[in-house]
C-alpha cells in the first residue's frame, strides 16, 4: 500500500483528493494536514465524505511515515513549506500550486498526455493548472505536428469551485447564479505554463494566445472553445487527434458535440473538432477539480509507483 500525507486539507481541491484517496484500492491515506481545523473531522469540512472516513484533520505530521506527500495549499506556500521542512529521502511530492510548473527545483511538469514517461521517472511532479489543462490538450495535437503559427483564440468559461472553497464577491451563490462573467482577459496566471509547454511541444512557437476567461453559473466543470488558422481537413484534424490520444487513459476524441454533463465527477477529457473556413475549432470539457487537479494528480501518482492509470479514477459522470 501506498501510504500517502496531503498538506492543505480543507478546500475544495484537497477534498476531492482525501475522496479518491479513501477509495483507492493501494492507497492508504495517513494524515491530512490543516492549520485551520486541526482536530475537526474531515467529513465536518468535506460532507460528502461522511461514512467514508472517521479520520480527523491534524496540525503536526511525520513525513518519513509516508511515501508520497500530495501538497494543496494556496500558491506561494509550497516553496516556504520546503524551507521549514526536510524532504526525507525517498519521499515523492505532488506539488498543486503553480510554485514549481515551471519544472524549477527538479519538479516535472505533470501533464501525462504530453510527457507521461517523465513523470513515470519522477519523484516530484508539479500538476498542472485547469483552465491550463483543458487549453493544452486542446492544442498539443496541433503542436506536436508543428502546425501552430498564426495566433490562437480561447474562450473558456469554469464554475464556481475554481475559484476556491473560501467565499468572495464573484462566488457568493445570489451573484454567481444565473450569471456569466469574463475576468482576467489576456492576462489569466495560466497563459504562462501554456506558452512554455507549447513552446517545449513545437520549437520557434509564438503565436499569441487570446485567452478571455469566464465565470460561469454552475458549480464545476470547464468548457473551453479553442479556434485558429489551420490547412488540415475535417478529416485530417479528425485523425490527427484521435492518433494522438489513441494510448492516452482519459483523454477521448468524438465526432459529436460535448458537453460538460460527459465530463464532470470523472478525470476525462472530452474533445471534438470542427473545421470552419480555414480556422478549426477545439471544443474541450474536463472537471475543474478532477482531471483540472485532484484526479490528474492521482493519475500522476499511479505513474510514479507504476501502478496503471486509471487505478482509482474510474468514476462514474454526472449525466443528469
């Protein structure tokens, strides 16, 4: 069994972890760290998890005791904790803040479906962002052959737990409802990481990327529309995705519309492609807080034991 520690218990992020973590069938989770409510019950903070576990939240953890450390605080942290604590030898790290997805201290960048062999070779794996993930896969095909060059529009539109369990303005339930907003157009934190894999995925890369995201009226979930010039066919672009994603675990290719009913409660990304002129357009749906955080770094954790992918993540979507 695979003893596992989480840093930052308490949002929604970590809460989806400890819920995968519960149920996984070679994991044993051994603490669940939280500053705030150390000493409550976890399932008093996570209420979906009533019955699954009696475990409480705890203020003081052994990190030699475990043999992978899953860190879910607020970005900046992760790199203040490591000046207070000692990394114990053999110790692997899933890292869910953007402190180190720029592959910086010897982190890999945890996206499997661009470089899944790395991170089976890794001890420390930076997972990557959501609006990131979803808009990367969207594109990696295209890159990958080298077909990116004139600038890229993205539209996507996330709910509401991406912004984080502690409530603010824009995520209080009588605003959010009923509503769609766009914030941080052109300048969103996760426009860094994507320039620099796509730049990794297709030397010379620099087209613009015209990312408007959005804020929508439902809970979770991403759906992102990606669009630029293009010579392939429908056809092409078709057979294009479908070969590059043909090995991957929970990435899928459809010839139909998707939604985000397809998606959400599971760590699958859905993509379908349409050629329109000389622009083909990406659709891609994913779950914020699963395959945009907690499943894909449960799926990173399976790749670096060598356990199969999918152990753990085959959950069932929310279709109605």
């Amino acid at each position: 069994m695979i003893r596992a520690g989480i840093i930052g218990g308490a949002g929604y992020t970590a809460g989806e972890l400890i819920r995968i973590l519960v149920n996984h069938p070679q994991t044993e989770l051994a603490f669940v760290h939280s500053e705030s409510n150390a000493g409550n019950p976890i399932c008093e903070v996570h209420a979906g998890l009533y019955g699954d576990t009696g475990m409480k939240f705890c203020d003081s953890f052994d990190l030699s005791g475990i043999d992978v450390l899953f860190m879910c605080s607020a970005h900046g942290r992760s790199r203040g904790f490591w000046t207070e604590h000692e990394c114990p030898a053999g110790l692997k790290i899933i890292d869910m803040a953007q402190d180190f997805r720029d592959e910086s201290d010897g982190y890999v960048y945890g996206l499997p479906e661009m470089q899944r062999d790395r991170i089976r070779r890794s001890d420390k794996t930076a997972n990557p962002g959501c609006f990131a993930t979803a808009i990367q896969l969207a594109l990696l095909p295209l890159a990958c052959a080298g077909l990116l060059h004139d600038e890229i529009e993205v539209t996507a539109v996330t709910g509401s737990t991406g912004a984080g369990a502690k409530p603010g303005p824009t995520t209080h339930f009588s605003w959010r409802n009923d509503n769609v907003s766009a914030y941080k157009t052109f300048t969103h934190q996760h426009l860094e990481e994507i320039e620099r894999n796509l730049r990794t995925m297709q030397k010379g890369f620099s087209p613009a990327i015209n990312f408007i995201p959005m804020r929508g009226g439902f809970a979770r979930g991403i759906f992102a529309t990606v669009h630029t010039v293009c010579p392939l066919s429908a056809a092409e672009a078709e057979k294009l995705y479908a070969d590059y994603y043909s090995d991957a675990a929970f990435t899928h290719t459809i010839g139909r519309p998707v939604d985000l009913k397809q998606v959400v409660n599971t760590n699958k990304c859905i993509i379908t492609t349409e050629k329109h002129g000389d622009r083909l357009v990406v659709f891609s749906v994913i779950d914020n807080l699963l395959k945009g955080a907690s499943g894909q770094a449960v799926q990173n954790m399976n790749l670096m034991f060598g356990l199969p992918e999918d152990t753990g993540l085959k959950l069932k979507a929310s279709a109605f």
